[in-house]
C-alpha cells in the first residue's frame, strides 16, 4: 500500500480524467440510460381491518397493483409501530423479514413534508406482507417499479478494477438512469469538513448488475415519496465494490445533501448499499469505500483522521440542539450525529480501520492558493443588498493584496459575473450586489497567471409581500378586494377570520389571489356583520410571509358606513360591488 502522497485539487481532477473520474464509468447505450422513462411509482392503501392475523399485529398477503422494486410505508405512529415488511413473487418463497426505519433518519436540514419510512429492496415482487408492534392507522405503501429493460445493465465496475491505486471510478448519474428522475430545484452548496457513513436499510441479497436499479428507486423514492429535491446521498457504494454519483451538482463540488439532517451543509454523505446491522461490508466495497473517501477529502483539502468541530443546524433527527457545537471525527457513523442506528452496529465498528485506510490513500493536499467566499445571509430580500466577503491567499499561505475579484452568480447555462471587488492588504475583499433571484454563487481571481475559484455557496432570495390599505367598513353582502404586491411572485392567499362574541377568532374561508406581473388581486363578498380579520400569505409553506393583518367591520346599512366615513362611502378601491368572481362568505 503507498504512504501518504500530497495531492492538489488539479492533480486530483486530471488524475480522475485519466482514471475514472471524469470519465466515470460508462455504459453502452442500451444500458440503463436507455430505459429510464419507464421508472414509476405508485401506491396501495393498507386499511386497518387488513391486520387480522396474529392478534391484529399482522397483515394477511397484500398483493400490488403492478410488479415492484422497491417499498416503503407513510403513516401515523409509524415510529412506535415497528413495522416489518417481506416480499415475493406470486408463489414464491418469502424474503426474510425486514424492518422498516421511521423515515426521519435521513432528511435535508429543513424539512418540507415529513418523510417516509425508508425504502426496502424487493428486486421484482408482487404480494407483500407486513407485521408490526401495534398496527398503524392511515397507513399506505408506496412502490417504485424500475423499467425492465433497465435491469439489463450491461457493464459492472467489478472489485478487481477498483483495487487499482489512485482515483476511484465513479458510475456517473446519466448511466444509472438519474434522467428520469431530474432534480427539482438546482443544486446547493456549502462546504466538505468531514463525511458520514451510511447503509441504505435495503436487503443485501442483490447482484452487481442490481445496484444500478437500486439506485435508481432510492432517487425516484426520495424525490418522489419524501418530496425531496434528488436522492439524499452525495455518493453510494455496492459490496462489490461499485461507487455511484448520488445527488446532482458536481460529484467533486460540495453540494449539501440530505443525508444527515442538521449537518448537511458541512459534510459528505456516502451510503453503504444493504444493511449491515449483523454482517459486515464485504472487502471490496470497503475498499471501494476507503478509495472514495480519500479522493473526497483529499480534494475538500481535509485529512481522513483527526477530529473537527461543527455547529448544530438542529432538526428533529439531530442528537444536539441547534448551535451546540459538536466534536466528530473526520470520518463519522451517521448515528453519531442523528439519532438513528445507522450505518448498522457491524459496519459502526469497521470506521476505524476504514479511517486508517483512506488516510494511507489519500494524505492531507498541499496548499494551494485559496479564495475564500461566505454569504451575508443564506436568505436576503428580494431587492435588497446581498453581501459577500472573502479572503484570498497565495500558494504560501500568505495574503494576496490588489488582485480583483470576480463575484459570479449561477445562470440558465453559466455564471455570469454580477459584481467585483479588489482585495485589501489583509487579502479579504467584499461585494454587494442587489438581490432578485436565489442561486449559487461563487467568487474567481487570478494569482500567478492562474484562476483561482471559490466554493460555491447558495443564498436564496425571500419574499417581499405589501399590501395596500382597505375600507376599515363595509356594507353586508357588498365585496372587498385586497390589492398589493408579491416579489419575486409565487401564490398568494388571502385568509379570512371573524370575531366571535367571547373574543376569539374562527376561521371564515382562505382564497386564492390573482398574480399578474408582481402585483395580485384576492376579491371577496362579506355577508356576516361582525369584525373581520385578513390576512394575506406568500411564500412556501415551511417559510410563509404574512402582511400585517387588516380589519374591516361588516355593518348592515348603508347609513352606519356612511356615518363611519364622515357621510360619504370610503373611496378606496378595495370596497366594489359583489359578483365580479368574488368569493361569498357568510351564511
């Protein structure tokens, strides 16, 4: 086995042009890429009455509605039920039993939905039966089906190939099939200080020519089922010793994944393919394993051993609160950071020599010129300023001073340079730039005739919602429309509220807005006297902006607005007559 050798971030992608990285590993083209549209998935509910076995803490043989790959459950109480799942072919043997984790293990750092349970390996089934502590209410199953010539992968990347020195050839996402499940939104980056371990939770009774395929459900599950943006994993490995690009955005970039809730914007997360509770990961995918980690870090200019400290992001799977600070070794369990018992207790005890090997691998790069790059605000107003601020350093480790800088923002196809900046004597420089649309960011200079670029960061814009003023009265039965604007646009809701005689609130109705150009209309008739409150929302649901509530007193005649206004009708545009697509309220 070689020392320790000191390997630039250019080496180190030449080296991976040369030996598998930006090549990859390719396939012909009747492989997986060209099958990917058939992947589907579906679903089947599970009512209550179905657990009548074993006194109602079974199901009897559930059948699909169409041949599956891959399973997982969404339900209440999933996490104290303890489900169990096994599957087979229509009158074939049973598969063992398999538990099913609650779901929350891994997750981005901010949630939308809550997930799923995680999803179990079936590789071609029709019936399934589950069994459980306590049968869970409200409970459905949801499948993936991979297309069947998809399971047809030409070519493997065998153990023997990876046990060559240097960079490791990585399966790239256009040959396991990722086209058809493209991500939902772009990629975000943070930065690499260490990386987790994971197992997949899936069953270790698959071949080689399978891990494509189940890669590609774990991708179509997790986008899917859990509402994520792509597969959680930033790269997975077989037991054959196979390494495949998981999440989109550049598999030597650090794009945050969701693998580690609460850590995600400062790690890697690398999934061990099977479960490996009671067995351990074979050699060869250890080996692919120790290769891959020692690439990764080696290129994020990060030692394989040692410890670093990081910053709780929180969450409901984290173990620490948010803004604890947390010691962990370069290389961690996945159960070191949340609360899960992942990657499984055998392959938990096999990351200490797993450590030692990547450090044998790769060693820690040698300094390089470096340009630094961190956002004001991961989240700035539309319009307002974003603030950027770096630092850049020679190959010496010493200030650059007088070099310009280039601030670059994420277009439809390039960066495109939004900003500049010269540096100070210290080597630290700063932009502002006004700020209309989230992306990711990164900052380029120039030191010794070279390039030298930044990480990239991403900084999402925020909604800015205003709304104009109303009448403070209005006449029984007439409508009201409530005007303003939405920036950078997206829904609007407009929700009603009436007060009630013991000085609460109760909900009246919630309507839609019509969004043209920025600007949005949400019209309505009040048929109940009474005061009412609205309130006007925008944004997403995990982060909605609500304009200050407005208050309109519905009166019965027209002489009490009149007397209200001084003896003439409010001229405000927000008073017209009913109809007009108004939404009634009211008895």
């Amino acid at each position: 086995m070689p020392g320790p050798y000191a390997v630039t971030r250019r080496r180190a992608l030449a080296l991976g042009t040369t030996a598998g990285l930006a090549s990859l590993v390719r396939t012909p083209a009747d492989g997986w890429a060209a099958a990917t549209d058939r992947t589907r998935s579906f679903g089947l509910d599970v009512p209550f009455a179905a657990w009548t076995r074993t006194g109602g803490r079974a199901t009897g043989v559930l059948r699909a509605p169409r041949r599956f790959d891959l399973l997982g459950l969404r339900g209440r109480g999933l996490p104290d039920a303890h489900v169990e799942v096994r599957v087979r072919r229509s009158g074939g043997a049973w598969s063992p039993w398999t538990p099913l984790g609650v779901g929350v293990e891994h997750a981005p750092d901010r949630p939308r939905v809550a997930g799923a349970s995680d999803p179990v390996w079936a590789g071609g089934a029709d019936e399934l039966q589950l069994r459980a502590r306590r049968a869970p209410r409200g409970l459905r199953v949801h499948f993936v089906a991979v297309g069947r010539p998809a399971m047809r992968r030409a070519a493997t990347l065998r153990a023997a190939r990876g046990a060559q020195d240097g960079p490791p050839a990585i399966i790239p996402r256009t040959q396991w099939g990722a086209a058809a499940v493209p991500p939902r939104s772009k990629p975000e980056y943070g930065d690499v200080q260490m990386a987790f371990v994971h197992h997949t939770v899936t069953a270790n009774q698959y071949t080689a020519e399978d891990s494509a395929g189940i890669v590609l459900a774990i991708a179509k599950y997790h986008r899917d089922t859990n509402g994520w943006s792509d597969i959680g994993y930033n790269l997975l490995v077989d037991q054959f010793g196979q390494i495949f690009e998981g999440r989109a955005g550049g598999v030597d970039l650090a794009v945050i994944g969701a693998q580690a809730q609460g850590w995600n914007a400062h790690s890697t997360g690398i999934a061990t393919i099977g479960t490996f509770s009671d067995v351990a990961f074979p050699e060869a995918g250890v080996a692919a394993l120790a290769r891959v980690l020692a690439w990764k870090l080696t290129l994020h200019q990060v030692p394989a051993t040692g410890t670093v400290e990081i910053v709780s992001a929180g969450g409901a799977a984290n173990r620490y609160r948010s803004g604890s600070p947390v010691a962990f070794q370069r290389i961690s369990g996945h159960r070191d950071g949340c609360k899960t018992s992942c990657p499984g207790n055998v392959l938990y005890d096999q990351l200490g020599g797993l450590r030692a090997r990547a450090a044998r691998l790769g060693g820690v790069a040698a300094v390089q010129p470096r340009l630094t790059l961190a956002p004001g605000a991961v989240e700035v107003a539309y319009g307002a300023g974003a603030t950027f601020t770096g630092t850049l350093l020679g190959g010496d480790g010493q200030p650059v001073a007088g070099a310009p800088v280039s601030l670059q923002k994420q277009g439809a196809s390039s960066y495109v340079t939004v900003g500049s900046a010269t540096t100070r004597e210290d080597g630290g420089w700063e932009v502002t730039v006004p700020w209309r649309r989230g992306a990711a960011v990164r900052a380029l200079a120039t030191v010794a005739g070279s390039p030298v670029r930044s990480a990239p960061v991403s900084v999402a814009v925020g909604t800015v919602l205003e709304v104009r003023p109303v009448a403070a009265r209005l006449r029984m039965g007439r409508s009201i429309a409530v005007t303003g604007q939405v920036r950078p646009g997206g829904p609007v809701r407009l929700r009603v509220e009436r007060k009630t005689r013991s000085g609460g609130w109760v909900r009246v109705a919630e309507v839609p807005a019509r969004v043209r150009g920025g600007r949005f209309t949400a019209r309505l008739a009040l048929r109940t006297p009474g005061l009412h409150r609205l309130s006007v929302r925008a944004g997403t649901k995990a982060k909605p902006v609500v304009a200050p509530k407005l208050f309109v007193r519905v009166v019965r005649s027209q002489a009490d607005v009149a007397r209200a206004s001084g003896g003439a009708l409010p001229s405000t545009p927000a008073a017209t007559p009913a109809g007009g697509g108004a939404a009634a309220l009211g008895p």
